[in-house]
C-alpha cells in the first residue's frame, strides 16, 4: 500500500513551505490495530505498539537523503526495528510530528499484518517520500 498522507498532514506541509508553520522533527511508530490508512484519520485512530523492546524512531532531517529531479526524493536510512519477545500483529507505521503529535501520514504494510513472535524478530522499513508536481 502507498503511503497515505492525511488531510491535516497536507496542510500543515503546505504551512511549512510557505514559512507560516514551523516545520518538526517526525517520529515513525508502529502500529498494531487493524487499520488501512485513509486521509481523515487521526493520531487517536492508531494503537501504537508497545513493550517488547519497541521504541518509536526520530525521523533526524539530517540523516535524510534528499535527491533533486522529477520527482525528487527525500530517503531516509533503513530503520530496524529488532524485538524482544511477542509484540504479536503489527500493521504498518505512522508518522507524527514530534511535538505536537499532529499525523502526518501513515502506511499499513503489504504483507500485514507482520506477526512478531520471537526474541530477536526484526521489522525493517526503508521510508523514501517523492515529490512531483505534475
């Protein structure tokens, strides 16, 4: 599935180019409840996963890779999330500003839901975000 940003992630993207909103530092955070994306949601509509050894993942913008070109690319290094023991079905991620806990977008995954069982089960997502103005 395609990453979905939400209504209110556009608009506080649009304030942010437009230098009316500062922009935040993101966080990536699983989620664990059986939800597809849609452009209405909410943070509330999202249970994160908890215990196990998870921790949500601070989006650092300088550790983005950002490529000019059509589209241009902002790509982010490989997260791992790596468990301790059965944090059981996990769905896909979401990302939210780190402040405010605003959502910004959030991606269920392809093969969901992923079901962590063991110590040492990993979730790996490699977060690459296009921009293109047709």
């Amino acid at each position: 599935m395609a990453i979905v940003f939400t209504n209110s992630g556009e608009l506080i993207a649009l304030k942010n180019i437009l230098n009316h909103t500062a922009p935040q530092t993101l966080e990536l955070k699983l989620y664990s409840n059986n939800k597809v994306p849609a452009k209405t949601d909410t943070v509330a509509d999202y249970t994160e996963v908890t215990g196990f050894g998870y921790a949500a993942v601070t989006l650092n913008p300088a550790d983005f890779v950002y490529t000019p070109g059509d589209p241009s690319t902002a790509a982010f290094p490989q997260i791992t999330f790596t468990f301790t023991g059965p944090a059981g079905a996990i769905n896909g991620y979401f990302v939210v500003q780190a402040t405010s806990n605003q959502l910004m977008f959030a991606n269920r995954f392809a093969n969901a839901p992923i079901t962590v069982i063991n110590n040492g089960d990993e979730i790996r997502i490699t977060l690459t975000l296009s921009l293109n103005n047709p």
